[in-house]
C-alpha cells in the first residue's frame, strides 16, 4: 500500500455519506476524487489549490466521472481555508509538494502549509480526521514536515489524537503520514 492509500483508510474513518470534506491540494484530482465519491450525492467537498492547472486537472477528472456537482473547486492558499469554508468538516487531506507533471518550482511552503493545518483544526469536527501526506526529499521539504511534526507534538492528547507513519525500510527520503484525529 502507498502512503497515500494509507491516507485513504484513515479517511475512510471518518468521512460518511453526506459529510463535508476538503481537499487542500487538489493537485491531479484523485483525492478530490475519493473525497467525492465517499461524501456521497448529498456530501460537498471543497478542494483548494493555487495553480489553474491543478483545478483544470481536477476539473477535466471529476467531470469525467460526472462528480463536480458536489465539489466546490477554490483557486486561493489553503491556508486561507476559513475563509472559503463556513461549516464543520469531516476530513482534510494534504498531499504537499509540488504538482506531479506540473511546474515543480511551485511547492508547498512550511509556513502556509502550517497556517493551512491549524485552519483545518478549526474547522474539524469531533471524529474528524486530518491527513497530511508530506516529501522530505525535495528542498524545503524536510523543514516543512519537521515543521509539522513540531506543532502537532504541542496539541493537546486529550482533544487529539496524532499518529505519525513511514516505511522504514524505504531508501531515500520516503513520504511520511501524518494523521491528526478528533476526539
Ligand atoms: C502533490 S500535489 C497534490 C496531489 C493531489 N492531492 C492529487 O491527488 O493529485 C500538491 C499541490 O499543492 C499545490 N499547492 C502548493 N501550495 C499551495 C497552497 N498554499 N495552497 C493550496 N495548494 C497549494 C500545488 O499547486 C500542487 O498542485
């Protein structure tokens, strides 16, 4: 299973039929796409990402599979998440870096992407589930997942619940899971 499957399975958790849900970097689309079909006809998912390319990417995918009906796409920050977002959310997934076939120059930062993650803990209702998938392999990429790693230390065990998953035996730098949990 890759990281990002593992994502799914935590996702999966929380996230009903009908719930609302956000997809901080909607990239290519799949998360956005598994965020749609598990919110079901009656669900909303809200998917933000700063390139046009992205949600044209996104777009073109959920249209393909007749779901853009029940996805709001947001050309803005994620990290001005609250602004765009007025309800209680089920699930947020993060899959940082950069667009994968796009420009790579563009990436997530550390400190939107940790203004992003404290956005969403607002939003987050109990048994709420918050995915971050993070690559310390590209520059700035280690500091950004050190950054993250630091703040969730500091949130409170009796509100959350924080898991913190890679492969071990993976060479290189592999992809790490980080998953915030409300309790
Ligand atoms: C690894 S890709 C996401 C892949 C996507 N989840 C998928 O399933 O295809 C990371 C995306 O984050 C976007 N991004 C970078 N900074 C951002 C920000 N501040 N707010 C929202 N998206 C951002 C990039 O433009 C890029 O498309």
């Amino acid at each position: 299973m890759k990281i990002t499957e593992m994502a799914h399975l935590y996702v999966k958790t929380a996230l009903r039929e009908g719930g609302v849900a956000v997809d901080a970097t909607a990239g290519n689309g799949h998360d956005t796409l598994f965020l749609a079909r598990l919110a079901g006809p009656g669900g909303r998912v809200y998917a933000f990402d700063i390139q046009e390319e992205a949600l044209q990417r996104t777009s073109a995918l959920l249209q393909q599979e007749n779901l853009l009906d029940r996805v709001k796409l947001i050309k803005a920050g994620h990290e001005q998440m609250s602004a765009y977002v007025n309800e209680a959310v089920s699930a947020v997934m993060f899959n940082l870096g950069y667009l994968p076939g796009g420009d790579h120059r563009i990436v997530t930062g550390k400190g939107t992407t940790l203004a992003a993650l404290k956005e969403a803990l607002t939003l987050l209702q109990n048994g709420g589930v918050i995915t971050v998938v993070a690559y310390p392999g590209h520059p700035g990429g280690k500091e950004e997942q050190e950054a993250l790693l630091d703040y969730c230390k500091t949130l409170n065990s009796r509100e959350y619940r924080v898991a913190y998953t890679f492969y071990l035996n993976q060479a290189h730098h592999p992809p790490v899971l980080i998953t915030v949990h409300k309790l």
